[in-house]
C-alpha cells in the first residue's frame, strides 16, 4: 500500500492526523523496504502492525488496565469483578458474569481459555450494548406525554437553513431535513424580502446564500414528522413586506395543509395543551395583531419590533465584519419623536400565529400578573445567563407555565454553541443550537434527546412543573 492509498484509509477511519506525522508513521512501518521481491509501501504484515498502532487504546491502558489490572496487560475474572462493582457501581455482580462476559467478547483465544480480558476485547465490551451507559429502556415513550407543552424540554434548532458559520456558510433546505432527522422539534427561518416577490430565507447582512421560503415548507411538509409525530414549532425570524408576508401566509397554508394547526386560541386558557394533542401538528411562533387590528386606518397592522436582543454580526459589501449591532436596529427600529418604529405585520400571517405568540419581556413579575400561557419570550444566552445567576428561582416559576426560547449569542460567528444545561437549569424548554455544528455540547444535546424514543419533548423534573 502506498503513502497516497494510506492518506486516504487514515481519512475515512476519522483519525486526525497531519501528512507529516502520518509519512513518519509509515516510514516507522515500512521496514522491509530493502527487499528486492517487495512493492513500494506498506506489505499486509507491516499495514496490520501499522493499523494497530493507530486503534491501540492507551486511554483503557492508563485508566482500567493501570488501576484494576495485575501485570497491567489484561484483566482476570476477579479483577473484572472488582471494576464492575468499584468503578461501575455494578454491585449485583457475580464472577459467573465476568466469564460470561469475557467469553463473549475477548478476541484472543489464549487469553478467552484463561478467562482473561485484554484491551481489545475490554474494549469492544465498552462499546457493546451490554456496556452501554444509556438506558435502552428509554428507546421507547416512556414519559407521559398529555402534560402542557411548557412542561417539556423541546429539541430545537437555531439558524436551522445554515450549514456552516454565519457570515459566509452555506444555507440548504436540506439542513432542514437533517435537522428532523435528529429529532428536532422546533426549527428556525429568517425571512426577508426576495426577488421577484418570492420570499427568502438566509442569515442577513451576510454572504449566506438565500433560499426560497417555499422549499424549506416544501421540505418540512415532507419530512417534519420522519423521526416523530410530535408537534413542529416553526419559529419565523420575520423582516418582510406586508406582499411577501402574505406570499408566506398562502405557502403555509397550501403546502403544509391540514398538518398546520389552525385554531383560534382561548384567551381564558390557563395551561397549554400537550404534545399529545398537538401530534402530528405544525405550530407557528411569531408575531401577532391584536383583535381590533387589521381593517381601519393607517396605522393597523403595526405592531412594536421586538428582534432578538444579542449582538448580530453584520458584513459591508466588500464582505469585511462591521462592529456588532442588536438585531433591534436590523430594520431601523430606532427611536425617533419619543416613539419606538414598529412594522406593519399581514393579518394572513398573523391569523396563522395561536398557541406560540411572541411577546416583549419585560419583566417576571409582569409576566406572573398578565402573561398568558400562549405567550412566549426569546432570551439571548448572555441574558439567560444574568438571570440564572440573578433570578433562578423566578425564571423556573416563569417557565412552568409559559415558553421560553433561548438562543447562541450573536458574536458566535462560527455557529459555535454554548452548554445547554445553563437554560435547562431554569426550566427553559426551547433552548435552541446549530445542529450543525457537531461539538461536546450538540453531542450532550442528542443524547439528552435520544430518550423518551427520540420524541423531542423530554418531561422537566417535577420542581421545575409543579407548585
């Protein structure tokens, strides 16, 4: 095998390794190059040698094998036993299961006749589903499903069209698909004006390329309910004209069809309806008219600007970082006479907005008096952060019965995320990150959603519900 065959084998094992160090590798492996009957490159002897160099597992060497092993190489029976019950808190077992367990899994057979575990074999047992941490038993719904959906932690994506970072990243539809196929609950659009009237969806002010509003409902029709039946929340960044909102309106209703819950909301609702009820549903969180709205003067169909409050990164038209500006100011929401700007909102899209209406925060003592349970706030992380650290215990009592979204800071360019157990700590639900950024914490993320049969909705802990 030669050095241009082997970069690739090394790639496709997503082992991270420089050319440099990679060419001293085989030039350590590649002993026998002297003799006149071989090929160039590494023989089948010397590439097993090499290969097993690379998956040798130094980290069960120096943790398992160097606290619990004798002669530091392999494991006996009685050895097995003693990490099972010391490290692993297996106290139930028996010597009877360690051979069981060391007949099933070691590989070497000298070793499997002494009832002895080495690396490799300790090592595919770890990676077995008997050694498995998850419960399997969580693969199905085993939380009860009927309570309000503000009892739930929701899985939820933030900048849901991007594929990369968010100045220049690619944005696809397919983003969209991939993202309910993780289990998503709730995905984001940021809606702009379009050419040609068509409305888009992309990462303002930045070089993301747009896409148009009517793929991305196109390919949430199809695709919303893939990995669960449980309610979609459509979370609409919306900057556009009262034409193209319209535009939107119709798209919604035409494509998504009966799948988009259409109800008028009970004002005198004192707790939302669950995940069971809405199965199968298609949710709009956005901005809503108030009821007198809509058929009079000039001044119907505004409503107050309420962006998201984190900083937003923007580019000028040589594609260089401008300083960072609050998306309140995206559309010009300035002050000007005393009064803050407003945008004027299409009653169609307004009409589609129910059960997730945003609303301004103001404070939490406001919200205890006069919030309604369809109300429902977005927090930016710093934001969260202060009132975690200021007012934990009246952000838990706001998020028993309201909805709170929580979002990356905008200075995150590199569509980088933060530790969800911050929100989740307050009781937050929609506590959204770039799925397309596979890091520690979007791993600590799918597989805090991984239980519960990969629904989405995972029950909040009785404190953070109830009293």
């Amino acid at each position: 095998m030669e050095f241009s065959e082997l970069i690739k084998i090394v790639a496709s094992f997503n082992i991270p390794m420089t050319k440099d160090n990679l060419m001293k590798k085989f030039q350590e492996f590649n002993t026998n190059e002297e003799a006149a009957d071989k090929k160039p490159g590494l023989d089948k002897t010397e590439f097993a040698a090499f290969f097993e160099s690379l998956s040798k597992r130094r980290d069960i060497e120096e943790t398992v094998m160097a606290q619990y092993s004798s002669n530091g190489n392999y494991l006996t029976c009685q050895e097995l036993l003693s990490f099972l019950r010391n490290s692993q808190g297996i106290t139930e077992a028996t010597e009877e299961d360690c051979k069981r367990i060391v007949l099933s899994y070691e590989l070497v057979s000298e070793l499997k006749s002494e009832n002895c575990f080495g690396v490799d074999g300790f090592a595919g047992y770890l990676l077995s589903k008997e050694g498995n941490v998850y419960n399997e038993n969580h693969d199905i719904y085993y939380q009860d499903l009927t309570q309000p959906l503000s009892h739930y932690f929701i899985s939820s994506s933030h900048n849901t069209y991007l594929e990369g970072d968010q100045l220049r990243g690619k944005a696809s539809v397919q983003a969209y698909i991939n993202a309910f196929k993780n289990g998503c609950r709730c995905v984001e659009l940021d809606c702009w004006d379009g050419d040609d009237g068509e409305p888009v969806v992309f990462h303002g002010h930045t070089l993301v390329n747009k896409i148009l509003f009517k793929d991305i409902v196109q390919a949430i029709q199809e695709s919303a309910f893939t990995a669960s039946p449980y309610p979609v929340i459509l979370s609409l960044e919306n900057h556009c004209s009262v034409p193209q909102q319209t535009k939107m309106a119709s798209y919604l209703k035409d494509i998504l069809g009966d799948k988009l819950f259409c109800n008028c909301v009970d004002s005198s609702l004192q707790d939302l309806p669950s995940p069971e009820f809405f199965k199968n549903k298609i949710l709009v969180k956005g901005k809503k008219l108030k009821e007198s709205a809509g058929s009079g003067g000039e001044e119907d169909g505004f409503i107050s600007e309420e962006e998201e409050e984190d900083e937003a990164v923007r580019l000028d038209e040589q594609g260089n970082v401008v300083e960072n500006q609050s998306r309140e100011s995206e559309q010009g929401d300035k002050k000007s006479n005393g009064k803050k700007k407003g945008m004027k909102l299409a009653p169609e899209l307004s009409k589609l907005v129910n059960y997730c209406k945003a609303v301004h925060f103001y404070d939490f003592g406001k919200s205890k008096q006069e919030g309604k349970c369809f109300e429902m706030s977005s927090f930016g992380e710093s934001k969260t952060k202060k009132f975690i650290k200021e007012k934990r215990s009246e952000f838990i009592d706001y998020n028993k019965k309201q909805l709170s979204r929580i979002y990356p800071a905008g200075s995150r360019v590199d569509s980088s995320n933060y530790n969800p157990l911050m929100a989740w700590s307050a009781g937050c639900q929609i506590v959204a990150l770039n799925f397309q950024t596979r890091s520690a914490m979007m791993d600590l993320y799918l597989g805090k959603f991984r239980q519960n049969g990969n629904s989405g909705y995972i029950l909040k802990p009785e404190y953070m519900r109830l009293g």
